[in-house]
C-alpha cells in the first residue's frame, strides 16, 4: 500500500489539513470558526482524507503545527494527531509556524507572530545554522527593517506548510509524540519560576545607571538620570526593581509617590527583551502587597489614551478609568486618570 503524509494545522481561526501521497499534494482550508475545532477536527479529516481518496491505513507520518498560536487550538492538533499516530502506528514530524515561515531561507530573515500588548513571537535566521527565537517589539523590528527581510507566519500558505513538512520528512527527527511549543510561559510557570530566579527589592544607588537606560528606551519623554537619582535617594518603599537573581540583570522597576492614603505610580517600565513575560503584573502586586502593609486604600496613575498596551495591562490588574486631562502630554494625547482600590 502507498505511503502518505497527513499534515494538520489547528493554531489559527481555521483548520488546515494537507496530505503528500504518490499521487500528490491535497490540501483542505476550513471556514474561520476557531471554537469548533474540537467538535469538528475528526469529522474533518475524515471527509478530507475520502475527498482525496487517500485510505487512512496508508499514513505512515503525520505532520503538526505545534504553536505559536490558539492556546486550545495547539492542544487540539497535537491531541489529534498523537491519537492517530498511536493507532495509525505512525510517526510524527513537528513544526512550528515560525520555523515553517524560514524553512526554504537561508539567511537575515525574520519570522514574526503577533502576540498582542506591542510584541512578537520571532524567529530569527541570520546564517543556515544561526538562528534564535525572541520576543521582539516593535521597535526592535524597526530597527531590522532593511537588513532582514520580515515574514509574517500567519500569512504563509498551505503549500508552504505541507512543503515544510514534505522537506522534515526527509530526514527527520521522528517522534512518538507531539508536544506544545511555547516562546512565553503562563501565567502559572512564570509565577513559579519568578520565586526562585527573580528578585524584588528597593533599588540603590548602584542601580541609578542601569535603571536610566530602561528609562530612555522606555518613554517619549523620559526622566533625566539626576531626577532617577533623586527618586532613589527618597528610599520609598514603593519604589521597587526587579533583577534577574542569576546575572544581577534590572529587568524592570516601579516609581511612586504616597500621598495621604494613595500611592500614585509615577513609571513603571521593563526591559524590552523582557516585555509580555508577566513582570508589570508581577510589581504591580508586589506595589498592592506593600501598600496594604502601610494602611494605603488606592493606588493611582496616568496613561496615554492611546497607549493601548499599557491600557490593558492596568485593566486586567483592576484599574478602572476616573478621569480625563486633556492635551497632558507634551505631543498633545490626553491622559487618562486610572485608580485600583487596595
């Protein structure tokens, strides 16, 4: 009987199924309903696999995207195919859409996936055997623009995909079993990995230097380092910096004033390698943490209106909007006036 390749991409809105045979490449694009996966998937590749005329004996390899993508989407296609490899006898060849992006470039090519709050999944190919995953903002792509080329992976075609697959099946490596692929951990790991390897704490004099230059990268407007200076020197105790406990690195910090029984949050910034990790939440509760021990009922800040990642990260740790300063910001954007009971 003929060998076949079955390849299944369920990390975007629609299911993508393709298939490689003697007879040639088959493709299948579902509609955009990316909650039906689940219901939906097995009816679907049943269907595709009659369409094509392929029997479902003859897979000896089954192909998945595992990520970046659909938290529930990834789970499903590699579900799937771990199910049908291990009744099919069949073996497994794992991609991830950033890889699938580059697999027929060579060098100083970029792949990127928007993952919301001003970041990108990225992965970055400068040479046949140089590559690197990152999560990139985007100024860090600007800053790529015209020295690698920049490939969105959600726009890659399903040819592409199987073609992808076809190439790994050449050589491998073959699996029993698919796993996730993740750039960023939940929320769960990171709060678990933050207790051993991250440090918070009051920042200090040495720390005036490190913290500026976050700062300057950090605002349109930034603080000069004698104001950060100054800022320190108060010795606040919601003031804080977090540091990477294994090199000493400031991975971000948090600027206040307490006033009566408010604390406002002046800055609060972290380093752009370390962006969408979870470390603005994290200071932020370790902020509410402190304030609680010092009989403070609020806590208080501004932002741009149109500073929509900074706006959903204060949303989702319970600001609410109280208020609004028209044309506060030296370019002319309003501020909105943001408060958290405590």
């Amino acid at each position: 009987m003929n060998s076949s390749m079955l390849f299944i991409d369920t990390t975007g809105k629609s299911i993508i199924l393709g298939a490689q045979t003697e007879n040639g490449a088959h493709y299948y694009i579902g509609q955009e309903i990316e909650k039906k996966h689940a219901s939906t998937i097995l009816q679907k590749i049943e269907d595709f696999l009659y369409s094509s005329k392929i029997n479902i004996s003859s897979i000896s390899k089954i192909g998945v995207v595992i990520g970046p993508g659909s938290f529930t989407g990834i789970r499903i296609g590699i579900s799937t195919a771990n199910a049908l490899s291990k009744s099919l006898n069949a073996s497994i060849i794992s991609l991830n859409s950033l890889e699938i992006a580059l697999f027929d470039r060579k060098s100083n090519v970029i792949s990127v996936m928007d993952c919301l709050n001003g970041n990108y999944y990225s992965l970055i190919k400068t040479s046949e055997n140089d590559y690197k995953y990152r999560i990139l903002t985007k100024n860090d792509l600007n800053n790529f623009e015209g020295l690698y080329d920049i490939i969105p992976a959600t726009e890659v075609s399903p040819e592409t995909k199987l073609n992808a697959f076809i190439e790994k099946a050449e050589t491998g490596p073959f699996l029993t079993r698919a796993l996730p692929f993740y750039l960023r951990e939940s929320s769960a790991e990171r709060e678990d990995r933050n207790k051993d390897h991250y440090l918070i704490t009051l920042p200090t004099r040495e720390d005036i230097k490190r913290v500026f230059i976050i700062e300057q990268t950090s605002f349109h407007e930034p603080w000069s380092e004698k104001m950060i200076a100054e800022e320190i020197h108060l010795c606040n105790p919601t003031n804080i910096i977090i540091k990477d406990r294994r090199d000493d690195t400031i991975i971000g910090y948090v600027f206040s004033r307490i006033i009566d029984d408010t604390v406002e949050i002046l800055r609060i910034a972290v380093k752009s390698e370390y962006k969408g990790a979870g470390f603005a939440s994290l200071m932020i509760n370790e902020i509410v943490e402190r304030s609680r021990s010092l009989s403070i009922k609020s806590m208080i800040l501004e932002v741009s209106c149109l500073n929509e990642p900074a706006l959903r990260l204060y949303q989702k740790n319970g600001f609410i909007i109280e208020g609004r300063r028209k044309n506060y910001y030296k370019n002319g954007e309003d501020a909105l006036l943001m408060r958290r009971l405590i």
